[in-house]
C-alpha cells in the first residue's frame, strides 16, 4: 500500500473533490424530485469526463481502438485489441456510474491502459435505469459475453480465456451475472474476476440478501482480483466481499491504495492510476 500521494496527484484529486461538491450543492439546491436528482446525478457523471479523457492526454497505443462496435441493435460496445500476436484473453467490463449514467467512450485512456497488457477489452453500453430494468442491463452484459465467445476469432481474442469484471456500480452488476452463469450448467466460464471500487454486493434486495448471500463454498469462483482507495467512501463493499471470500477460502486479491477517493484507478492523469491498473493486468496475466 502506497503511504504518499504525489503532489500532482493532490492536485488533481483536489480539483476533482471540489468538482463533486460543487455538484452535490446544485443538485440539493433543486426541488427535491426524482427527475431532478436523475438529471443532477448525470450532470456530475459529465463532469467527471475530463478526469477520464484529459484533453490532450496521449492514450497508450494499441493495434485498435473501436469506440461504437454494434453488437447487436441497441448495443454498442468500445473494444480495444492489444498489438502483438493473438490470440489474446478478452476481458467484458462493466463500467460504472450508478447504473444510471456513462457511455464506453469516456473510458478510452483506462481502456487502452488495460488492453495494452495484452488483452482484448470490450466495454459494453448496457442500457440505463430508470428507464430500462435491471433485468435488461443483466442481458446486455450476458449477450456481450456470448458475442465475444462467439466473435473472438474476428477480435483476435481467446474464446476459452474470458475475464469478466466492472468497476463502480458495474462491479454489482458484473458479479450477478458471474454468480448466475455458475449457477447454470452451460453458462460460460470465466478465467478470473475483476472489480475496481466495485460495489460487488449489489443492491440489496426486499428480502435482505445480495449478490453474496448467493456465494456457497462449493461454487467454482474464478480468482478475484478487487482494488480499491482507502478513502472511497464505498470501499465498504470491497471489504465486506473480501471477508466473504476468505470465509469460503476463495483466491482473491485485495490491494487497497491510501487516500484515494471513488474512481481514482481510471483517471489517467494520476501517477497511482498507473500502479493500481498494473498491478491488476499483472494479477490477470497470471491466471
């Protein structure tokens, strides 16, 4: 665990700290409606676009970088294919963003860092809450994985070595539908597990439960690698699947960075941004 921030990192995490609060205040400045909290909600998750593509920023190199790859009608996805030789794993990733909110192309730096390990990365856009169900976002991500399975040869990607993983709200979603193929006797396989400040838990259901009261010792969980900043206010989740985890002696790793806020893994400004997403490519690479 790293003990110092570098000063350039303050800087911008500063900057990013006041940006969100600022937006916090305008949105509580508006009569206090659904709609209006939707529409706040979103205006902050623009915001936080430069974050996420500086301008200007030089982006890794890779062999090809599709922002808008229909996959089917109504869902598009950003694929990155790492140069070299395939073929390569392909990792699914859902992104974050409340389940409400973000689009594919804002990640382009993050993605591109993580397919320049050498992997095939594909980023879905799952339709958004709450005009579309839960339920809906699960197939888009499920049709994802089936369209890479299917696709590979065509992305130079693997089809036996997937890697399935989301970050934020994504990290939720993308474990249910982990839990769930394993759940089914012919639902894909999965090399490893991804979450970077993953909400893995889920939302909690009426009855209490979430995504881990489904976890049973004998459920053939991938290895699971989860990062995420000590001073993310929702690091709780990440904690709380790590205890589960070690409860049922699953291979997980746990890499938590100090002082860093929601978010900060994807911001490609940020020198520690680099260290989080190498030290998870090396994890993946591994498996």
């Amino acid at each position: 665990m790293p003990t110092l921030i570098s000063e350039s990192d303050q800087k911008i995490l500063n900057a990013y700290t006041a940006m969100i609060q600022q937006s916090l205040a305008e949105t509580a400045a508006m009569p206090n409606t659904p709609e209006n909290a939707l529409k706040g909600y979103r205006t902050m998750m623009l915001r936080i676009n430069p974050y996420k593509f500086p301008p200007g920023f030089k982006s890794k190199d890779v062999a090809s970088f599709e922002p808008k790859r229909e996959l089917r009608p109504g869902l598009t996805a950003s694929i990155s294919i790492p140069k070299g030789r395939g073929p390569f794993p392909i990792m699914i990733h859902a992104h974050g963003h409340g389940l409400r909110a973000g689009s594919s192309p804002e990640y382009e730096p993050w993605i591109r860092e993580m397919s320049s390990y050498g992997f095939v990365v594909i980023v879905p856009d799952y339709r958004w809450q709450p005009e579309h169900t839960y339920e809906d976002q699960i197939d888009d991500m499920a049709f994802s994985v089936k369209w890479a399975k299917e696709n590979a040869a065509r992305i130079s990607g693997n089809p036996d070595r997937l890697i399935l993983g989301g970050d934020s709200a994504g990290g939720g979603l993308a474990f249910d539908l982990l839990t769930r193929t394993l759940e089914d006797p012919n639902g894909p396989r999965f090399v490893a597990f991804e979450s970077v400040d993953g909400i893995i838990t889920g939302t909690p259901k009426p009855d209490g439960t979430n995504n881990l009261s489904k976890l049973k010792a004998e459920m053939p969980l991938p290895p699971v690698y989860m990062v995420v900043g000590s001073a993310d206010g929702l690091s709780r989740a990440s904690l709380q699947t790590g205890l589960k985890l070690l409860e049922l002696k699953k291979d997980y790793t746990l890499d938590i960075f100090y002082g860093m806020p929601h978010d900060f893994a994807k911001f490609p400004q940020l020198d520690v941004m680099r260290e989080a997403n190498r030290r998870m490519m090396e994890f993946l690479k591994k498996v």
